[in-house]
C-alpha cells in the first residue's frame, strides 16, 4: 500500500495522492503489481513490471447511413422552391410573358400569384437585381388587371412601383417584377425571367 517515485526514495503514501487514480482501477491485488502510469486522461493507473501498460481499445466511429435528399415538391424537382404549401421555379433564361406562361403550363404549372405579403417577401427576396414576369395582366381590358388562375385583382394585395402601372406607350399589358421588388407594367414581348408556380404533389 506505499507507493514509491522510481527515480526517488520518496514515499508516495495513498493520503497525499491527489485524486487522480482511475476510478476502476483496485488497489494492487499481487506482488507484480507496483507500477503506474499516466494514462491517456491523465489518471494513474497500475500495471505489471516489464510491460507497457495495456493498450485501451479502439472505439469504432459508426458513422449514419446517407439518407436519400428530400424534395418536397416532388421526384425531379430539384429547381423548384418550397414555400408556404406551394413549390416555386425561378428561370434562369428570359423569354417574352407569352412563352413563360406556357413554359409554366408545360411543367403543369403557372406564373406566379402574387396575393399575400408573404408571398411578396418571398418572390422579392428571390428576384432582387432581376425582373421577373408574374401572372397579372390586363391584356383584355386596359386598366381591368386580372390574375391568370381568375384571382380578383381588387380584393388582393399589390405592390405596384410608385407611379405604375402607367401603360407607357399603350401596350403594357404584363406585369413583372421590378429590380426593386414591386411590380411595373412593361410590354409583353419584353423579355425576362419568370416565376412559375404550382401545388405540393399528391
């Protein structure tokens, strides 16, 4: 039970051993055992003369298998957003309003309704630096502003730039928007990107 430093006549007595021996560790059981060493956490361990004390063994890393990338708006839709129960598609090449309403249609969707701040937050943040065409035109009636998916124009919500839409020209008939973020009436040949929008799949 008296521990003794090797390089040293020094008596090591277990009262003045600071608190450091290995919490599983017996005291010597044998005559061979009456050597320590640091371990790893800088505790004192005992182990036999003449050999290294005994290797602790490795702890594997189990690493998680690698789950499959979830798409909420659906297998093969890698380009569309999602947000507030809709999936949203932001062009990378701009056509006239006419073609990117049936570049929407064809990938069973439509241009944007923009009919919540939410929603305009979203697109805004989305599109900043860039004009993008939305589903508002008033193609039919100048000044009747419609929604393609028959949206009442006057019971929703707009952000029209100020001093828009002024028909510039007389033939702005299709809605985008702006760099800044609220919309601007321009001619519907004009070319920009475009916003499709379209429910969760089933």
């Amino acid at each position: 039970g008296c521990w003794k430093n090797k390089t040293s006549t020094q008596a090591i007595t277990g009262q003045l051993l600071p608190p450091l021996w290995q919490l599983n560790v017996q005291q010597a059981s044998g005559p061979c055992h009456f050597c320590t060493s640091l371990a790893p956490e800088r505790c004192w361990e005992n182990h036999l003369v003449g050999m290294s004390p005994a290797r602790r063994p490795m702890i594997p890393l189990i690493f998680p298998p690698l789950l499959s990338p979830v798409f909420p708006c659906g297998p093969g839709s890698r380009e569309w957003e999602y947000f507030d129960g809709k999936c949203y598609y932001f062009s990378l090449t701009r056509m006239s309003w006419y073609k990117a309403k049936a570049q929407c249609e064809e990938m069973h969707s439509q241009l944007a309704v923009i009919n919540s701040y939410a929603k305009q937050n979203f697109v805004m943040f989305r599109t900043r630096n860039e004009r993008f065409w939305i589903g508002l035109t008033d193609e039919n009636s100048e000044g009747e502003w419609e929604w393609i998916d028959g949206t009442d124009y006057r019971t929703t919500f707009t952000f029209w730039k100020e001093g828009e839409p002024n028909n510039s020209g007389s033939n702005e008939d299709c809605a985008h928007v702006w760099i800044s973020g609220k919309w601007n009436d321009v001619y519907c040949t004009y070319e920009c990107y475009y916003v499709c929008e379209k429910p969760l799949p089933n």
